[in-house]
C-alpha cells in the first residue's frame, strides 16, 4: 500500500520535531514545508580541495512520493556504535546513510534521538562542532 500525504507528513513531522531537538548545538541550514537540514557548527575545510564550508552536513529529513527519507551522515563512519541503540531503525537503512520510512510506527522516536545524541557526539569528537 502506497504512503499517503497524510501519513508523510506525520511521519516528517515527528522526526523534524525530534531533530529540532539538537538544534543548537546543530546548525538549522534549511527548514521549510518540503524537510529540514542540519550541520555542524564550526566552520571546516571540505573536500579535496579543502574549501571550507561553514559547518559539515549532520542530517536531513525530507518528503518524496512514496517515502519519507531520513537522511544521517554521521552513520557512514561509526555504524557500529548504532546498532545496538537503534535496532528497529536500522531496518530501514537503505543504502549508507538514507533511511527510508513509509509508515509512522516505523518510525521510533526514542531511538531516533538516540542516534541524534550519538551523531552529535561523534561530530564534536571529529572536530566538526565548537
């Protein structure tokens, strides 16, 4: 069964609302009807040519036809340090960093924010946060 408008939007709604909860320490760089973006907040030098950019991507939720995707760098470099706090999340991993949900029960707030602490936690300790 296809995700409905209506179920998108609970589904985004609940995991903005769950970021925003990080916002500070995270940068809010983009927030509008379509999702919401954070980064780091420290300005860093950024690719091979290390143009610096005013703070690294964190994560972004945003709203597409048939899923809501949650997309979260910091699991790109330390995927072990969540598989134990968010089992039921990780089911929903497609990919290195993007999760995508069709249902709001899928969605697991507590684990969630969990994975946000722990996110928050990883960039400080790679020098991407003051």
């Amino acid at each position: 069964m296809p995700m409905t408008t209506e179920e998108g939007v609970k589904i985004l709604d609940t995991i903005r609302a769950t970021m925003k909860k990080h916002a500070p320490p995270m940068v809010v760089s983009k927030n509008g009807a379509e999702g919401l973006e954070l980064m780091g907040n420290k300005p860093v030098p950024y690719g091979s040519k290390k143009i610096m950019v005013p703070g690294m991507y964190f994560c972004s939720v945003i709203m597409r036809k048939d899923s809501v995707n949650f997309y979260f760098f910091p699991i790109y470099f330390h995927l072990d340090d969540y598989k134990e706090k968010c089992p039921s999340i990780l089911k929903y991993l497609k990919g290195k960093t993007c999760f995508h949900f069709k249902k709001l029960e899928q969605v697991n707030k507590k684990e969630l924010d969990a994975m946000l602490k722990t996110g928050v936690q990883a960039w400080k300790k790679m020098g991407y946060m003051k």
